[in-house]
C-alpha cells in the first residue's frame, strides 16, 4: 500500500492541463466491443482504472495497440467469450466497477453475457436494477447466482422498446443504450442520464455507424442497426479534475491556471465553485483562478444558510461533492453540503474534523461546513483515503495544513488521478510518493 507524504503551506503556481475524463473512458472503452474493426482512442487517462479495463480487455482478446501520449488502437475481431466463464475473469472483473458496461457491447453482438458482483468505491448502495431491468425489456434473460456472484445474461433476439428507467444512471443509460443499438427496431429510453460523457458515448457510437438521436437531453432514440464499423474518438478533458484543481487553488491560496477545460462541457461546475466565493475567469476555453486572501460563502438571497447539493446533469455532479466541501472549510461563512445520492461517501469528514475542521455531520447525507476564514490553519495528520474524490479531498486539506501529513491508501487516489503528485509538485506543492 503507497503513501503521499504532504508537506502543507506551500502556494501554488502555474499552468495545469487535466487529464482526459476517467468516466468516459470506461464507456468508450467497453464500446469498442460493439464492432470487429479498429478503434482508436485519444485522450486516454494514464490510470489505474482505465489501464485496468485495457487489460481486462485484452485478456478477453481485444488486440491492444499503445501510441504513446493517451492513444490506444483496440481492435476486437477475436474474443474468447469462454473467458467470461474462468476464475481470473470474475476476480478481476469484480475488483472494478466500470467493468459493467462490457455487458451490453457483448450482449449486442454475442449474445451472451456473464458478469461477476462489480466492486467500486465503497460509498453506499449501487444497485444494478436499471441495468438488468432495461436489459430484460430489450429481450434479454438473466440469472444471478447468489453463492459465486454472478450474473449470466443470455438474448437469442433483441427488439427495441419503449424504456423508462426508475433512475437516470450513468452506467445504466450507457449499458442499455448499447444493447439497445442493434436491438431490431425503435428504443426509446426516457429518464436517461445525459451527462457529457453519455453524449460523448453517443457521438462515438454514431460514427461507428448507429443511429441515436436525443443526445444531451434525457430522452433518446435508438433506431436499430444491422453493425458498427471502427472509428477514432478523443476524450473530454476530465470535468472532476477541473473542479478538483478550482478548490485546490482555493483552498492553498494559488495562482493557477487549467488549460483546456472545455468550459462550454462543465455545467454548473464553474457557478458552484462561485457560490463559495471563488473568484475564476474564463478565458477562451482556459480556467484562471487567482490569489484570493480570502473568499466568502455567497448566502441565499434571504440570509439563510445556503445547500450545496448533487442532482442528475446538468445539476452538480456527486463526484464533486467532497472538494467542495474541503474547499469550504477555510472560507467565510456556513454551507450545507447535501449528499443525495450515496450514503456513506461523507464519513470522511472525521479526518477533515482530525485536522481542525468545523463540520457537523448531521446524517450519512448531511454535512454543515462552518468556514475558519483562515483564522488558523489545519493540522498535519496520518489518514486515509478511502475513495477517489475523499482522497483528493484528503489531499488538498494536507495541501493547506501545517507540517508534514500522511496519506495512506493512495492507490484510491491513483484510480482516478493521473500522476496527481507529480503534476502539483510542478507548481510547487511538495508530495512526496512512499
């Protein structure tokens, strides 16, 4: 287990380019399943979970072709679907969540499909239902085995149909959408998710030759097709990681400037940061965020107490969740922050409290941040991340602490963030990786 050692209080400066988005990357990867030619992907994040869906892949028989700089050539003419079936598949498939999503490419054009119980982040209930649900109206059968954990879909013939979905899953969006693009006939899926990395998803998938119109809102049409051909796609710029770098410089009192940013993909990520007194300008697609002694939480026009909350796109995103609220802590001011949609992916806070943190957690759901204005510094401590976001979380307050802090766990933060201490030490933060 990787520790980062993180010496507090030093300013940052400089220019920093996110990396391309870690949740797009695990659709677009699962999609070149879908057709026997060549696909090429650009933007590719250089992370543990991307690089580990390439090598799940290319265990199944996907031929990998690394260009260097983000680009991979996959090209899935020869799959051993007996894999599926073996020990190694179902251990390593059950060690990453975004492995899910190979089973509508597989279901679409073997069909078949098995999947082991995916892991994951552990911040509260994920349940599958949408997935197998819309599989099921599309046509497909599935079982689940309880004692080995583990589904099996089968379809002799898909059919499209009129789908709503009981929530607008990201994954589950992703996964129906694909089984849905060969499926004989019209899919409707009402409810969607329509984040930008679903319309990204959809934009791939169009060039390879489906017919899928909606895209961006939450209402799609798949009209079905007989195959897809190959194509190349480049990636958005990590939105996470934008946000994540706007607090950073918050937070550390920095200078620093995100290159790159596709601002006109990011939603209500640049307001939400405003809200908490962030002073950011947007120039052209780049993101400055300059010195700020100070900032305070804006309140509601009222007075009250303002909520920071996580909602479906174009609402704020859940996997922001955490950096604001460390962001909020040496602010001006009180802040509801309210996680609707996991129940355990606040419990962190006890560490960010550890530190001289004000934060009440109210329940699994609910945190209020009552900002020190700077009037002291955290202190240092050891902890660990116990996801993705917590971790980077985790980070930024080390990043604004007095002495030498200890990460434990950082291969949670690996997942998701590419050389996360390599990139920062260039502007001037001292993380030292153990």
């Amino acid at each position: 287990m990787g520790s980062f050692q993180i010496k507090g209080g030093n300013k940052l400066k400089g220019e920093i380019i996110p990396q391309g988005a870690k949740n797009e990357a695990l659709q677009v990867i699962c999609a070149v399943l879908m057709t026997s030619e060549k696909v090429t992907l650009h933007n590719l994040p250089d992370i543990r979970d991307v690089n580990f869906l390439i090598d799940l892949l290319e265990e199944l028989g996907v031929k990998i072709e690394r260009s260097g700089n983000g680009t991979v050539h996959f090209q899935a003419n020869n799959i051993n679907i007996n894999y599926l079936q073996t020990e190694q598949f179902k251990k390593r498939a059950a060690s990453l969540r975004g492995s899910i999503m190979i089973m509508g490419p597989l279901l679409t054009r073997f069909k078949i499909a098995y999947m082991p119980k995916p892991g994951g982040d552990k911040i509260g209930a994920r349940p599958l239902d949408t997935h197998f649900l819309g599989f099921s109206k599309l046509g497909a059968t599935f079982s689940y085995d309880a004692d080995k954990g583990f589904y099996t879909l089968k379809a002799d013939k898909l059919a499209g149909k009129y789908i709503l979905l009981d929530e607008p899953s990201v994954t589950g969006t992703a996964n129906i959408l694909m089984t849905a693009i060969m499926a004989k006939g019209k899919t409707t899926i009402y409810n969607a998710a329509c984040e930008p990395y679903l319309q990204q998803l959809c934009s791939m998938l169009n060039s390879m030759g489906a017919k899928i119109t909606g895209v961006g809102s939450n209402l799609l049409y798949i009209e079905g097709v007989d195959e897809l051909h190959g194509c190349t796609h480049t990636l958005l710029p990590d939105f996470i990681e934008v946000g994540s770098f706007i607090g950073l410089a918050a937070a550390t009192q920095s200078e620093i400037t995100i290159k790159n940013c596709r601002v006109d993909m990011l939603g209500r990520i640049p307001e939400t940061f405003q809200r908490l007194g962030i002073q950011l300008e947007i120039k052209g697609d780049d993101i400055f965020i300059p010195y700020q002694k100070n900032y305070e939480i804006q309140k509601m026009i009222d007075g009250s107490i303002p909520t920071i909350y996580d909602a479906p796109w174009p609402g704020f995103t859940p996997d922001l969740l955490s950096i604001v609220l460390v962001t909020a802590i040496q602010a001006k001011g009180t802040v509801l922050i309210h996680q609707k949609m996991f129940d355990s992916r606040l419990f962190f806070i006890d560490r960010l409290k550890d530190m001289g943190a004000q934060i009440i957690l109210c329940d699994p759901h609910r945190a209020t941040v009552i900002g020190i204005n700077r009037d002291y510094n955290l202190r240092a401590t050891t902890m660990s991340s116990p996801d993705i976001r917590a971790g980077v979380a985790l980070l930024i307050a080390a990043l604004t602490a007095d002495g030498i802090s200890t990460i434990n766990n950082i291969e949670q933060i690996d997942r998701g963030y590419q050389f996360i201490d390599t990139r920062l030490n260039a502007l001037g933060a001292q993380i030292e990786r153990l």
